[in-house]
C-alpha cells in the first residue's frame, strides 16, 4: 500500500467519523425541538403500541383522566376511558441516542461472530 491510497483511507475514515458525529448531532438537536413542540400542560400521551402499519393503540391523559383511543391514518377512535391506571415507568426510556446507537453496533458485532 502506498502513502497516497494509505491517506486517502484515513481520511474517509475521518470523514465517515464526522458524518456520524453530524448525524448525532442533528438527531439530539431535532429532538429537543420535538420535546418543546410535543410537551403540553393538558395533554399527554402516557403509551403509544403499534398494533398493524400506520394503526396505534394509545393511552392519553387529559386533565387527570385516562382515555384508551385508537389512532389510524384518517381517523381516532375513543374507545374506553380507564379509572384506574397504574403507570410503570420504563428504565430504558431516557436513553442517549449515543448509547442506543453504540449498543446496535456492539450487538451487531456480536451476532456477526
């Protein structure tokens, strides 16, 4: 290998490097804007499950009440309001994308051995 093909892969490693970093940092700033524009006083989406392609089931709150809807492309269904909720808050939920991204690629790598 000579000098010239040896520089020409350090720099694309260095430009797939600061690609990565561009796109973290594009998702982590996106994000916060999303978190700003989704957060409301009233209205809160406790759970959202997919159930089928563009079909959700979601459990909302309103004012201290729990509504069970289900949500399709073209419409919302209310289908009960539940009295009694017990909320089980999720570990894994205030995770950095940096740390989900580095564990898909750990995984990745393993799997691939």
């Amino acid at each position: 290998m000579s000098i010239n093909e040896f520089f020409y892969v350090f720099i694309m490693i260095i430009l797939f490097i600061d690609f990565l970093y561009i796109v973290y940092l594009t998702t982590f700033f996106v994000g916060k804007i999303n978190k700003k524009y989704m957060s409301s006083k009233n209205i809160k989406i406790i759970e959202k499950v997919p159930i089928a392609t563009g079909v959700f089931l979601m459990i909302i709150e309103i004012n201290m009440k729990y509504y069970l809807v289900s949500v399709a492309k073209d419409k919302v269904d209310l289908i009960d309001t539940i009295d009694d909720l017990n909320i089980v808050e999720d570990e894994n939920n205030n995770s950095k994308f940096s740390d989900i991204f580095l564990s898909k690629i750990k995984n990745g790598i393993k799997k691939e051995k």
